[in-house]
C-alpha cells in the first residue's frame, strides 16, 4: 500500500470504462474510480485537433482548490490527487457515485442558452425574469436553471423546476437546488474579490454509499462555467472570457473555412488560437487561485 492507502499500480489492474470528450475513467483494483482530465477540447459536439497543452493538469488543479474551498457547502468526491506516475497532475482518485439524471445549473447573469430563452419567452427554466435584460445583465438575483441529461451528441433541454420534482421527488430537488445555488454564491464571492464575474456554472450531483448528496465530476472550471473579467464587464454585448471562446470564434470565423452546418468535423485549430486559449486557462487559475501554474 502507499502513503495514500492505495497500492501502486505498476503491475496493471486499472481498468478503463469511459472516455467522454474530455476525461477518462479508470476503475481501480480497490475499486475507487481514477478520473483523468485529457488535454483535449471541444466545441460545437466535436472534439478538436490540436488539444490544448496542459489543459488537463489546470482543470484539475483548479477543481481540487475549489473542492477545498466548498467543503463546508457541500462534500466531494475526492479520495486522493496520489495517483500513477502516468496519470500524475490530471488525475484524481474518488468515491463512486449515484449521479443524480439531472444537469444542475446555477445563473447570476444573462448569457448563453439562458439569453436566448429569454429573449423567447421572457423566461429561463421556468423563472420568470424582469423586461429589459440583455446579454451579459446581472440578475436580480441568483436562480437554478437545471437541464436534462441528454446522450452523448444530443442537446440537454431545459427543465423547470417541477419537471425536476417529477423526476427526483421534492426533498431531493429542494436540496439540488439549495447545494447548486450554494456552490454558485460561495464560488462567485470568492472570484469577485479576484476581480472575476462568475456568470454561471454547472455542477455534478450523486448519492455516496451513504446516500449523501455529493459533488463529482470537476466543479467551477472554464469548462463547467464562465467567467468573466469584472473591468471588461459590459451588458448588451459578448463578454470576454476564461475559458474557449477563442476556440468557438475562430470556428465561426471565415478564417477556419469551417460551415457549421455542413456536418463536416471542423479543421485543425491553428498554433495562435491554441497558445491564446491555453493562456486563458492559465490565467483564470491563477488570478482564482493566487497561485503561479508554472514556477
């Protein structure tokens, strides 16, 4: 056994389940499971060539000092960052979970699939909220706006919060809400003191062994949220932002000669556009954080 109470590994027994677009999941021969954040990216349902160098290694840092941050909102999944060599930096040994059929969404401002609902309808999830917004407006105040689980491809839905009752019963659909909007309040505080607006996030939810409400997955990411610098904030426009926004213009762009509708995978991505995306990342971690990512 090692100092964290899990043998090594060099003779094999991980055994792999999943690869998503971004991580891989392991099951180790204690049977924990061995979450692995890739450098990989996304956009658009596709997953994109070149990926972007130590993406992985920030997404996990920057979930485990989040992780710590929130211990008193709400408990994690995390076991151990002590893992194989070859997963070392972008691996994270964890508890299995029961993961709760529902996307968990916490909104403190208008952008997104949220601003489009919006302007249809007036409404997000269910939420009615006051005339006049616009894209990047502050809203009164923080609301969950949950989604389906939609299969690999498919687009999640929006679910008012009875469809969520429906689904998982009013005593666990008061506490997703409570645990997402909780995780969204104490994440936003501690990122404007850093000079950043977080406008939304997205969290994973299961049942431990126990039957505890538990959060999985990675939490208050540029891939599960976004974030914004406070002093280029504007509403009525497209924020900047932390995360792979360089990614999705550059696609959208004449430069990449790239027709989203044609159902062709997208181009390679240029080295510009993937030094500029692995700066926002690095960026985000350490103005949230107050640490250097590379010494």
């Amino acid at each position: 056994m090692t100092r964290h109470g899990v043998r090594s590994w060099e003779n094999g027994g991980v055994k792999h389940l999943h690869s998503g677009k971004v991580r891989d999941l392991y099951e180790t021969p204690e049977g924990l499971l061995l979450m692995v954040a890739s450098d990989r990216i996304s956009a658009f349902d596709y997953v994109l060539e070149p990926g972007i160098p130590d993406k992985g290694e920030i997404l996990t840092r920057l979930s485990l000092w989040w992780f710590e941050q929130l211990k008193d909102v709400v408990p994690n999944h995390v076991v151990s960052a002590g893992v194989p060599a070859e997963f070392a930096g972008r691996g994270v040994l964890c508890r299995k979970l029961r993961m709760v059929p529902v996307e968990c969404v916490a909104r403190g401002y208008l952008t997104g699939s949220g601003l489009t609902d919006y302007r249809r309808e007036g409404v997000v999830s269910g939420v009615r909220l006051p005339e006049g917004l616009t894209d990047g407006s502050r809203l009164p105040e923080p609301i969950f706006t949950p989604s389906t689980k939609a299969p690999m491809g498919e687009h999640d839905e929006p679910m008012t919060f009875e469809q969520v009752v429906a689904e998982v019963g009013a005593d666990v659909a008061g506490r997703l809400r409570d645990i997402t909007l909780g995780v969204y309040r104490r994440g936003a505080e501690i990122a404007l003191e850093r000079g950043i607006i977080l406008a939304d996030t997205k969290i994973e939810l299961g049942w431990d062994s126990d039957g505890v409400l538990t959060l999985g997955d990675e939490v208050l990411t540029p891939d599960s949220s976004r974030f914004w610098p406070l002093d280029q904030w504007e509403p009525g426009r497209s924020q900047t932002s932390f995360d792979k926004q360089f990614v999705r213009d550059w696609l959208l762009s004449p430069a990449s000669g790239w027709d989203r509708a044609s159902g062709e995978a997208p181009p390679p991505l240029p080295d510009e556009i993937v030094e500029r995306t692995r700066g926002r990342y690095v960026e985000a971690y350490e103005r949230l954080t107050g640490e250097r990512f590379r010494a």
